[in-house]
C-alpha cells in the first residue's frame, strides 16, 4: 500500500527528531493516525468499485472474488492514475466540485443549448458525443436536459469509476472519500488532508423517463469512425490526451453530421510529452486552430483565455490555473474539404461573445 509505506516513512522521521522537538508538535502523530483511517476507507470503496465491475465485460475471464481481493504491488504509474481518479470523483459528483463544474462543463452545456434550442427542434433527436468523458457528469448533464447523450473513455480507472456512481449510487451523499490524503506538502491545517468529501450530490439514475445516455468504453479513434453520425461533439481537457492532435481533429471531422458543431474548452498539456516510447506531437494552439480551418472548419465562437482549474484542492497553498481555450467549429453543409484542402470564401466572422455563465444547479 503506497500511502500507508508513506505514512510509515513519516512516522519513523518524526520519531527520529529529538524528544525536545517532538513535544513541540502533539498533533502530528494523531494526525498520522487520522491518515491511516482515511487510508483504510478509501480502500474499502475501491475495493467496492473494482467487485461492482467483476461483470463489467462479458467476453473477460475472472478468477474468485477472493482473488479479486488480494492486493498486489502497483506501480507508481497506476498509483498516480488512482490518485487522479479519486480526484475525478471530487470534480464531477460532489458539492466540492460544483465551481469548477461551471467553470468547465456549463460553457459547453449552455452553447448547446443555444445551437440546439428546445423550442426550435426535438432536443431528443440531437446526438451529442462526450469523448474522454471521465466519470461522466458532462455526458449525464447534457443527457439530464434531454439531448441523446454518449459519453466515451478508454481509461479503466474512469469506466470503473463511472460505472460505480452512475448505476449503484442511488441515494445522494451515500459515500465518502478522502480525496487529499496523499498530498503531505502544502497544507494550511493537519485536518486538511484528511478532510472528506460525499459523492454523489445528485442522484445519477434520477435521468427523465426515456433518456437517451449511455457510456461507451474504447479509445476514441478505434471506436468512431462511421462518417457523418453525429449532431454534436463536445470536448473538455480532451485533445491534449492525443499521441498527434490532427488526427483528433480528423476524426471528429469524419463523424460529425454535415453542419455538426465541435464544442472544445481546455488547455494544451498534452500527456504524451516526455514519455519514452511514445509518439507526441506538441503544437502551440496557433498551429492547432490553423489545423482546424485548413480542415475544413467554419470558427464561429472562440475565447483564448477561459480561466479554469483541474480536480483542484481549494484548501491547498499551491493551486494550479489553467488559461483554457473555447470555441466552436462548425463543419459546413457543404462536404468540400478532405483535410488538404482550403480556401474559404465569405468564412463567418469568428465571434467573440461572452456569455456570463450561471451554474449547473
């Protein structure tokens, strides 16, 4: 167990200080303490994430739960993704998390809502993708206010997760996590890092009767690929997951309808940079949206400083800001472009509106 061998090692330090300086500090080690319960239960909801998934795939082989049960040695790479994880439930199913929510989510929900109003069209018939869907608030939302909705992940960490809240959380509030536990640095009171947070805030199957929402697991590029399906595809802190983010772009082309609208809002911190073995091509946003238009992309709405954060601790003393970009491409009536080609005569004004955005709730 990672954080228990963490929180031993910071034992042992602080039993190494001289007595006269451990006397000064009386809370460290009922904190410690503190730690090792928060530890405990948070392996008991893990524990119950990964047994709620032993059916998850049918054409899988599993051994006895009691296997399932046995924990084995995790690499630094799977705890890191974990640590991620347990923070993903803090952005997308808690009160915790409602700011950033509006700050992330409500850009792209109200631009759909004004592209495809509910008092001009059947909001029904508008099918909305949701690639790196995460736990899968954006796709519920979107899904909760009548579009047909599919969110898309390839992460196991996430489908795991999702699957949890989505279809056995039932009542709000019914569990609890403790999201900072692994952050020793940086914390303005001991009490902070095992402070809790309760999830789900709202009911995940409290959809309306007959709503289209689903989640698809698979990576993006393999699973969507017939032409011309879809109305709408909306991405938040998602092309930066790409090895080369033209091709994100090509294939986001490909699938939407003729006159389909890409809803984008994040930053450029692409994950592949610095990893050995593995193909990432960094561009600038500059030569992403040059991209964008050479493809074939009419801009009609884009902002270069959306200020957002990121599964963030707003008790810690270091927080990071991330200055997103939103837009919206639409993809002409007009099937013209193959990706080489363009020139666009009579191109619409890109719009530089600022809507003031309200709140999910």
């Amino acid at each position: 167990m990672h954080v228990q061998e963490r929180v031993n090692r910071a034992e042992r330090q602080f039993q190494s200080l001289p007595e006269h300086h451990q006397l000064l500090l009386p809370g460290v080690l009922p904190n410690l303490a503190r730690i090792r319960r928060s530890v405990d239960h948070n392996q008991e909801v893990l524990q119950a994430i990964v047994l709620n998934c032993i059916h998850m795939f049918e054409n899988m082989e599993y051994g006895d739960e009691d296997d399932l049960r046995k924990v084995g040695t995790s690499s630094t790479f799977d705890m890191d993704k974990l640590k991620s994880t347990i923070k993903q439930f803090v952005r997308d199913w808690s009160e915790a998390g409602q700011a950033e929510r509006d700050s992330c989510y409500l850009p792209l929900i109200q631009e759909i809502q004004r592209l495809f109003p509910s008092n001009k069209c059947d909001v029904s018939k508008v099918s909305v993708l949701v690639p790196g869907a995460g736990l899968g608030r954006l796709a519920w939302e979107i899904a909760r206010l009548g579009y047909a909705c599919q969110g898309n992940e390839w992460s196991f960490f996430m489908l795991f997760s999702s699957n949890f809240v989505l279809n056995r959380c039932e009542k709000v509030n019914s569990m609890t996590l403790y999201p900072w536990i692994h952050q020793f640095s940086n914390n303005k009171r001991s009490s902070d890092q095992t402070r809790p947070i309760s999830f789900p805030d709202v009911n995940p199957q409290s959809l309306p009767p007959n709503s289209d929402f689903s989640m698809v697991a698979g990576d993006f590029q393999e699973v969507y690929t017939e032409p011309n399906t879809w109305d709408c595809v909306a991405t938040c802190f998602f092309i930066d997951t790409a090895h080369n983010v033209i091709d994100y772009v090509e294939t986001i082309w490909n699938i939407l309808k003729p006159g389909g609208v890409w809803i984008n809002l994040g930053p450029l911190l692409y994950h592949f940079e610095n990893m050995a073995n593995e193909l990432s091509i960094e561009l600038s946003y500059e030569d992403v949206r040059a991209a964008i238009l050479k493809y074939g992309f009419h801009l009609e709405v884009e902002r270069e400083s959306v200020p957002t954060t990121y599964t963030e601790n707003d008790q810690s003393m270091l927080k990071y800001l991330y200055d997103c970009v939103f837009f919206v491409a639409r993809k002409p009536d007009h099937l013209y472009a193959n990706g080489y080609q363009v020139v666009h005569k009579n191109r619409p004004e890109v719009s530089q509106r600022r809507e003031s955005c309200d709140s999910l709730t």
